[in-house]
C-alpha cells in the first residue's frame, strides 16, 4: 500500500490506536482489540519490550486493508529504520528529528513529527513530515488546533495526550485531521479487561464520525 492510500485510510478512520504495553502479549491483546474497534491505525511504540517484533507479527497477521501498522516513539533514523524493515508502514515522533524524516521520504513511508507551538509545526512541514503530531495535547486541549491554525491553516495536525471518547469530537471539530488516542482508549487492558479497550475505540471512531457530519 502506497504512502499516500495510507495516510487516506488513517485520516478517513480519523483514530491512531497508541499502544504502550507492559509486555509483547499485552500490546497485541490491546492491539487485536483496537481493530475489532474498526481503528484502522495501530501505533505500536517503541517503549514497548520487542517493539520490532510486535510490528512484525501484526503485519504479518493483518493485511493493510484490515489494518495498517506503524511504529511510535520513534526517535531516531536507526529506530526508523528497524521499524520500517519490520513491515512498520508510518512513523511517529514525539518531536521533530529531521534525520528521520529524512529517511521515511527516502523510503517514501508516511511520517507524523511532534511539535507544540507554530514555530515547531512549522519546522516540521518544511522538514517534509506528512502530519503534525500536536504533543502533549492535553496541556492546551481542542483550542490549540484554531490557535496553530490562525497562521498555517494548511497544517494537518493530529493531536495525542488526552483524547478520550468524550472529546474526540471536539478535537476533530477544531480542525484535527485524525487523533492519536493512548491512555484512556487501551486502560481497560492494565486490569485484562480487552473488551472495555474495543467499546471504547468504537465510541471514539464514531465520535469522529458524528463530528464530520457522518
């Protein structure tokens, strides 16, 4: 699947699953339970224990049409560069290093950079990321995307750190194109409870809906 079909899937679904795991078992139990959410993006982080390993069971198990896997707190080229031999079809980073940018446009993989304020957006678009990862998000909630957008309105942002169920919609009505939803989506898992991780993605994914008009 090429870049830009991925990064369509990921903004018409509009929700990136952020999965930070105790373990291998416990990140694919949250990620299997995401899917059956209908959440077309699984961002396996690289503070997970064999990150590289899980990235390649899920694409192995899953097609793209099904889901499309990448990787997360990635903070390097190198660490990039794993999770793309992998089968890791996007790159997340809390913040802009340019050399991993640099190396996902070489191999034409879709890269999301994190920043906070204009100046650190706008760094990103010209490094070449594809979306801008708004982090942390809860320190400024929705408003934060009208107040970037005043001056780059062309910015695809995608905010991560604080979305919930309840203010997915907000986020999306503000301007996100997609949110990345870590905590509050997948802590069901922390007491085994995976059937609380699905209920909660289908409530996000179709927060995102009923913003859009859908």
């Amino acid at each position: 699947m090429g870049k830009q079909e991925v990064l369509q899937r990921l903004t018409d679904c509009g929700v990136v699953a952020v999965v930070r795991a105790e373990s291998e078992e416990q990140a694919l139990k949250i990620a299997d339970a995401c899917i059956a959410a209908g959440i077309a993006g699984i961002e396996i982080t690289f503070t997970v224990p064999g990150a590289v390993d899980i990235i390649r069971t899920l694409t192995k198990k899953y097609r793209p049409a099904e889901v499309i896997v990448g990787a997360g707190t990635v903070l390097d080229p190198e660490t990039a560069n794993a999770a793309i031999l992998a089968g890791a079809q996007f790159v997340v980073s809390p913040c802009l290093n340019t050399e991993t940018v640099r190396l996902c446009l070489r191999y034409q993989v879709a890269c999301m950079a994190g920043a906070m304020t204009v100046r650190e957006t706008l760094a990103c678009m010209e490094a070449g990321a594809d979306i801008v990862k708004i982090f942390p998000g809860n320190l400024f909630g929705p408003k934060i995307i009208k107040a970037i957008h005043g001056p780059l309105p062309q910015a695809p942002l995608m905010p991560t750190g604080g979305v919930s169920a309840e203010n997915a919609g907000e986020w999306i009505k503000a301007g996100a194109v997609a949110v990345g939803a870590g905590g509050d989506l997948t802590k069901g898992a922390k007491t085994g409870d995976y059937a609380a991780v699905t209920e909660t993605g289908k409530r996000m994914v179709e927060e995102v809906k009923k913003a859009r008009g859908g």
